[in-house]
C-alpha cells in the first residue's frame, strides 16, 4: 500500500471547524508526530469511502477508567456522606465494581464492528435499556456517563488472571486511596471531579478552543462544599488520576489544563498532582505561570501548520475540480515515527521512516496484534476492494 486517500471536501470542513480545537491529547500528538495528529483529528473520509477500523482493545485502560467513575460518582453525588468508615465505604464500592465492570464490558470483542455509536452507545435507546437492567440489579442510579469497554478474553487472562482477581485488585486500590486520604485528612466536602474545561484562547495568533476534563480540583481554602467552579478559590490544588505513573505521563498535561482553568476562572492554583492509583502515591508539581509562553509557541507551530495544510487542501481543489480524494503521506505534515505515536497512527504502513525501520516495526507490534488485523480484515471480506480505504494496521 502507497498511499491513504481521504477526502478533500469533508478534510477541509473539519479543519476549519476543529483544527484549532486544542486538548492534552491532540497538542501531544502534534509535538510528537505531526503526521499522526493530522490523522487523526483532521482527515476525514469521503462519504463514499468505507473505513476498516482497527479493533479497539481495552483491556489497559479499564482499570484507570473504572476507578475514576468510581471516585467521581462516590465524590460528586455526595455519597461518602452515607458512611462513617472506610469499611463501611467498600461495600458500595465493591457492588458497584462488579456491576459496573459487568455493564460495560459484556459486548463481545467483536460486537464492536456492529454497533454504530460505540462512544455514546449508552445514550441511545437500545444502551438505555442495558442501564436500566443494571439498575434494577443495583447500580447506584448516580453512576453515569457509561463507557462500553472491549475486553478481548485473550488479552484480559494474560493480563489479570480472572475476573475474581481483578476485582479483588481494583477493589484494594479504591481502599488504598481511601485510607490515603482519611490519613491525609483530606476534606472530600472541598473536592469536585470532572470540571469541564472549555476556553476560546487568543494570544496574539489564532484563537484556539482548549477542552477537556479535570479529575479533581481540591479547593483548600474553600468554606462551603465545593459542588460548583464558581466557588474555587485562589490556593487550589489540581489532580489528575493515572492507574500508573508510566513514562508515557507528562506533567505538561497538568500545566496545560492549570493554566486554561486560572484563565477561565481568575484563580490561581497552588499546586498540581498526579495520583497513582497503582502505587497510591502523588506526584507533584508547582503551578507554572511561564507556561502560557510555551503554549503561544506550541501554538503558533500549531497555526502555521493549519495554515499550510487549508492552503495545500485548496489548491488540489481548484487544480482539479472533480477530484475527490487527496494522499495524505503528501500532505505538509512531518512525519516523526516512534513506538508509541507509530501504534496508534492510521498512516504508519505507508509512512517512509516506519516500513524501513524493522526494530520499530518491532517494537509497535508489541501494541497491536496480528490477531486484532485478521479480525478486521474477515469482517469486510466479501467488501469490493476497490471502495475500502484501510487505513490502520
């Protein structure tokens, strides 16, 4: 394969309506590959075109995202008021483990290529059902905002042995981090999880729209319950859970959300945390006013880029009217390969660097199995070959 043909008019349309849309995960993108975050959240097919996606594996990330749900939930809706010890805590937190894991996690590996909203399967009438079923089984009716989560069998039993054995692992955490905090003293009245961040950022270039979602925000200095942002108050400390301090976590994200929500609220945080709900432990980092510089920079690259690619885009148009697709490994991106960018980019098996380096090819098959393409592949065998854009492993 040569080449990774999308579509001009609908790349253009969203490039133009997303392009300046800045969140951790596409600014960390662009600073590692701007080829993958091109890809990723500017390209878009044709209408025509029929994709064959990768298979989603999540296996890794159900035990973070579990635990956060959890938290949130038990934080948010108050609910740590109903109890007067960390024993008596755990019996809600483990009931709702189970049949939230049970919830989320009971579509098939495969049932995936069949279901035609995965993010927001929950919302529509068929996955309200599925959550009426577990709240008539005893999912506290707090517990929102569900995720399906696929778990493939293979990978979850090399991974955590059982089901058994995962809960009575995540089920140890939630208690870690409880007794963390009873020991730590910490007031859950002043804390509030899953702020959202939305804040349109001018600074003497583009205007770009920064998004996304805080953990916790712990307001110290608060003297009322901290069930709004407009109670925050100067001297907050803001954190982030990761289920492991990997060397894939960059402080940079606490930087990037601190500075949008000082902007957005005028108040100043004092500190910032990651919390390792593997380890239990923190890992903190003072508030960095010298930031927003390096944000302009990160920016400005960011800007110019768009500009040349919405230059590039429209030149194919008007050369050729009815030309309908465009390469995307001729686009004025630089590609950057490396092991982690390289695993989840749509373009890795045409880009120059990474189909002549063997010991990436290497390193990135220990992300992403032969089994997961085959998958993929038998799905959209009996497709004409000639309207499928396979545009991932």
């Amino acid at each position: 394969m040569s080449e990774l043909l999308f579509g001009i008019d609908a790349t253009l349309k969203n490039l133009e309506e997303k392009g300046h849309t800045l969140s951790w995960t596409r600014k960390n993108q662009f600073e590692g590959c701007q080829a993958q975050w091109f890809l990723t959240n500017i390209c878009r097919l044709a209408p025509e075109t029929i994709i064959c996606p990768l298979l989603r594996e999540d296996t890794y990330a159900l035990p973070g995202w579990v635990i956060q749900k959890l938290f949130e939930t038990y934080i948010n809706s108050r609910i740590y008021r109903k109890f007067g010890s960390v024993d008596s805590a755990m019996e809600w937190f483990n009931k709702n483990l189970v049949l939230l894991c049970e919830t989320v996690t009971q579509f098939s590996y495969e049932d995936q290529m069949n279901i035609k909203s995965v993010r927001y399967f929950f919302e529509s009438e068929e996955g309200k059902r599925f959550t009426e079923i577990a709240r008539g089984r005893g999912l506290d009716p707090s517990v929102e905002g569900l995720q399906i989560c696929f778990v493939d069998p293979c990978v979850f039993a090399r991974v955590n042995k059982d089901w058994d054995s995962f809960y009575v692992k995540i089920s140890n955490i939630l208690r870690k981090v409880l007794e963390m905090w009873a020991r730590d003293g910490v007031n859950l009245d002043l804390m509030l999880c899953e702020s959202e961040i939305d804040l349109d950022l001018n600074l003497g270039i583009d205007t770009f729209h920064i998004e996304g979602f805080t953990d916790y925000i712990y307001n110290t200095y608060g003297m009322e319950c901290f069930d709004s942002i407009e109670k925050l108050r100067d001297g907050y400390t803001l954190l982030d859970g990761k289920y492991n301090l990997s060397r894939f976590v960059h402080e940079e994200q606490l930087y990037l959300y601190s500075t949008a929500l000082s902007i957005m609220t005028g108040r100043v945080p004092e500190f910032m945390m990651f919390l390792e709900y593997k380890g239990c432990r923190y890992k903190a980092f003072q508030f960095d006013r010298g930031y927003i510089s390096r944000l302009r920079e990160s920016c400005m690259r960011m800007s110019s880029v768009l500009s040349a690619l919405k230059s590039w885009l429209t030149s194919l148009r008007v050369s050729d009217p009815e030309q309908r697709d465009f390469d995307a490994t001729k686009a004025p991106v630089i590609f950057t390969p490396n092991a982690i960018s390289c695993c989840f980019c749509l373009g890795r098996d045409v880009c120059p660097s990474f189909v002549t380096d063997k010991e990436l090819q290497k390193q990135t098959a220990n992300f992403v199995g032969k089994k997961a393409k085959d998958r993929v592949m038998k799905e959209f065998e009996s497709l004409d070959p000639s309207v499928i854009n396979i545009c991932t492993f």
